[in-house]
C-alpha cells in the first residue's frame, strides 16, 4: 500500500514511489523495488530484446510529505470559521423566534 508504481504518460518509463515514516528507509526501498522490477523483466522477458535501467535513483526527500501542517491548519480555520458563522446566524434566528 505504500509502494507505487506507475507508468509516466507518453514515455517508456516507470516511476516508483514509496511513502514511509523514515525518509531514509523509504529512499532505500523505492531503489529496492527498482532492483526488483528490473531483475523481474529480464528473468520475464517482458520486452525482448530491452534491457530495463535506472534512469534516476530515488533521493531522501527534504520536507515531509505529510503531514502538510499548511494545508490542514488552513482547512481548520475555513471550517471553524463556517461554524463560527452558522452559530451566529442560529443564534440569531432563535432571537428573532423568542421576539415574535
């Protein structure tokens, strides 16, 4: 599940990604996984007369893909703000209701 691997449109190349607590660890296993398919295709002869390479081997990352504190302290304040605003408009309306 943390592993993926996918082909890159309009090119004959793969991408392998894999996301993980350790930056290290992760850089370590997608260039495994590398290792992996390319010893597979060539056992397999997925495609004759080709030979598979590593075009570019994964780097450790240097920010954290998740959590992006950014987007989710962004996120927290539309939300608490729509609620803010909704309390307001019911508290509101309840004064309007208990006048009439």
């Amino acid at each position: 599940e943390n592993v993926d691997i996918s082909l890159i449109p309009k090119t004959p190349l793969l991408e392998i990604s894999y996301e993980g607590e350790d930056p290290k660890e992760a850089t370590q296993i997608a260039n495994d996984m590398a290792v992996v398919v390319i010893e597979s295709a060539a056992t397999a002869e997925w495609i004759p007369g080709r030979e598979l390479v590593v075009m570019e081997e994964a780097r450790e990352p240097t920010t954290p893909v998740s959590p992006r504190t950014i987007l989710n302290t962004l996120v927290a304040v539309i939300v608490g703000m729509a609620v803010v605003v909704a309390l307001v408009f019911a508290r509101e309306y309840l004064r309007f209701v208990n006048q009439l």
